[in-house]
C-alpha cells in the first residue's frame, strides 16, 4: 500500500481517498405537545442530506467562505432542536432559538450541541438527539449542510471520505458559532454545554480549539480514530479540564487505511475522566453507528450525567 501522501492517493478537493466520516401554545413545528414551552416558526429541512443536497465544486470554495457571517447563520437557523419539558418533549427546526422560552419556575437545561457526519442529517441524526432529550438533555444540532455553499465532503455508500480537506475548518467554525449562539439562550445552562459528534463530527468534537474562557463540560466522539494523514485531523484537543468519551469499532468499515486505524486511546487524558471505549468483540466490532446500540447509549449518558455540575 502507498503513503497516504503519494500522488495516487489524492482526490479532487487537494484531499486523498479515506475511508472515514469522515399550557402555552406551540406553532409550525414538526411536533405538537402541551408543555411550558413556546416555539416560533420552522424552517425547512430539505436538502439537509447527502442524497438531496446540491453541493459546491471544491474550485468555488475560497477561504473566505468558511468563516462567512451569513453562511454560519444558516447552519444555526437551521438547527434542529430537541427539548424536554416537564416530561414532554418539543422537536423542530427553529428559526429563532431565543424566542423559546421556559415556563415559570424552570431551571435551565443542560444541552448538547450535536455535530452530524458527512452525510448531513440522517434517521440516525434524530435517533441520537432522541436519546438525549429523554434523558434530562436539550439537543441542538447545527446543519452545516444548510450553507449555500457547501462542497461534497465524502461518499457515505462507498465510505470513501477526504474530499474536501478544509471542511474541517468549516465545521469547527460551524460548531463554535452554535457553541456562542446556544450561551447566549435563556433555557440553556451556559455551565452544562456538551459537545458531540458522529463521524466527520466526532473529528470536529476531538479537534475542536473551544474559545477562551468557554470551555465545554464533555465531549463525546463516536466513529472516529484520532488518526489521520493530514495533522490537523489527528488526535484530541480538548481543554484540560473537559473529559472525552470516545468510542469506536475496532473493525469499523471506514478507518481500515494503516492511517486512519486505529483507536484514540494514545490521546486521553485518564485524569480528568476521559475514557477510550474500542469494541472488538462482538456484533459491535464491525459498526460505525456506535450509537444504535442501546448499551452504548446508556454509556454515553451515564458518561454525559456524570459531568453535570449543579
């Protein structure tokens, strides 16, 4: 097998071939509930996948296009939502986060932003974000694929990933502007904010620089190796004091490259309670989706529950 760095491994994109990821009243959301809870308008959800999305040729990206205070805009506005209420639960695609408002006497949530893959968002988006919102958790999901402009990152049938290299940057701009955007609501706990991600979002949830001052209380990282060919992919990057979670398949379909195998163990730092959880065994050995299993969710929760502080 050639170096990750020759020639016949490169792609279009300036990327080489990887096998990863890579009593009040509600109105115009997907559901409808009773709770203490108000929701303005929604927006739509199309073209939020890999299969609808009509993306950008990698020549029309320009730096300047990451960091576009209009494009990091969409990817909030378009963020999904799910939040537990008094035992109930409001789902939707919000177009103004801040006109949500707690009903008296509620406390703030602790929230997870969560980080979808390269596919953009899928069941298993929603499937994710249901296991935490019934376990005590807001979950707010930006879409990065809700940008106008927005390259092909990754082939999910095939798992072949590394189209774009710069997506990377794109998607830690993305996940910072929901991280500032979700401090500034009055029904999240800005002290119990969680990060997550799958795949090309649990790289963005291990490498993410988090601002000054601001750090996150956890990080959960399902689907990734910490390993890479490009450095800027490679490892955890967390702060000090935020403990990781991350889990991955020993055989998982995408990290089979002698660069992307492997597991994040090297990288933890055992004393703050970070964890490297790799299944070998079993029917898990060969999954990317971790989180299907209802014993890895369960671990993932107790993980999150065990880092809030009152």
């Amino acid at each position: 097998m050639t170096a990750p760095d020759t020639h016949q491994n490169r792609c279009h994109g300036g990327g080489w071939t990887l096998h990863f990821f890579l009593g009040l009243r509600i109105c115009a959301i997907v559901v409808i509930v009773q709770t203490g809870l108000w929701f303005p308008a929604a927006v739509s959800s199309n073209g939020l996948g890999n299969t609808t999305k009509e993306f950008t040729s990698t020549g029309e990206m320009t730096p300047a296009d990451w960091s576009d205070p209009e494009e990091l805009d969409r990817t909030w506005k378009s963020a999904i939502v799910r939040i537990p209420d008094e035992h109930q639960v409001i789902a939707g695609v919000l177009t103004d986060l801040s006109s949500v408002e707690l009903s008296s006497g509620s406390k703030r949530l602790p929230t997870v932003i969560y980080l979808h893959g390269c596919g953009g968002i899928w069941s298993g988006t929603y499937t994710r974000m249901d296991v935490f919102k019934r376990n005590g958790f807001a979950v707010i999901a930006p879409v990065s694929f809700a940008r106008n402009k927005y390259p092909r990152s990754c082939d999910p049938v095939k798992k072949i990933g590394g189209f774009y290299r710069a997506v990377l940057k794109m998607r830690q701009l993305d996940a910072l502007h929901a991280i500032r955007e979700a401090r500034k609501l009055n029904w999240v706990d800005p002290d119990n904010i969680f990060l997550a991600g799958f795949s090309e979002g649990g790289i963005v949830s291990a490498t993410l620089s988090t601002e000054s001052g601001q750090p996150l209380r956890a990080r959960v990282i399902e689907g990734w190796t910490c390993r890479a060919g490009w450095p800027e992919y490679r490892g955890l990057n967390a702060a000090a004091i935020e403990p990781m979670l991350t889990l991955v398949a020993e055989g998982d379909p995408w990290f089979q490259n002698y660069w992307t195998k492997g597991d994040c163990t090297k990288f933890i730092n055992t004393e703050n309670g970070s964890r490297s959880v790799v299944y070998d065994t079993g029917p898990l050995r060969y999954k990317h989706s971790l989180l299907d299993s209802g014993d890895v969710q369960q671990l993932v929760v107790g993980f999150l529950q065990a880092h809030i502080v009152e």
